[in-house]
C-alpha cells in the first residue's frame, strides 16, 4: 500500500513540474516575441518563439518567464534573446521549422 502512494505521489510530483515547465515556458514566449519582432521584423514569431524557448536552457527559461512580468524588457533580456536566437542550433530550427513555410 505504502508503495502505491509513494509511487501516485510521484507521478503527482512529475505532472505539476510538467505543467510548471510549461507555464514558465508560456511565460517566456510573452518576453521573446517582442525582442524578435523588434530585432528580426518580419520573422513570423510563433515558430521563431519556439524555436528561441525550445534552444533555451532550464535557467534562461526561467530568467525569461520572471522577465514577462516587467513592463518593458529590459536591455539584458533582449540581448539573451538575441543570443539564444542566433545559437546554430536555433538558426537550424528557423530555417526548418520557422522561415520554411515561407520559402516555399
């Protein structure tokens, strides 16, 4: 019996980090669409947003999702932005999943 508890109990545990993990990374989209429209008019954000959050580590994640709350973003932000954008990692998921749609 104490088994299953510890074990329902775990995966409790794992669903909410699940949700939180994408609650933070919600939040953080709301902080980069703004930077990539700015510094990259034209791109079309949704797929550029996933790819900068998806090329993103834990703690930039985190660092972007505290930054929506501010009013504007900050000189700091923007340029973590621009830095995770232009990572060859995230530059081949523009190409792919992002700009390609609209090269055909």
């Amino acid at each position: 019996m104490r088994a299953m508890a510890g074990l329902t109990a775990l995966l409790a545990l794992g669903a909410c980090a699940g949700v939180q993990d994408q609650i933070a990374r919600d939040a953080a989209r709301a902080t980069v669409r703004p930077v990539l429209a700015e510094r990259f008019p034209g791109v079309p954000l949704e797929a550029a947003s996933d790819c900068v959050i998806d090329n993103a580590s834990a703690g930039e994640i985190t660092r972007l999702a505290l930054a929506a709350g501010q009013p504007v973003v900050s000189p700091e932000t923007g340029a973590l932005v621009v830095e995770i954008a232009t990572r060859p990692e995230t530059i081949r998921c523009l190409a792919t999943d992002g700009l390609a749609p609209f090269l055909r």
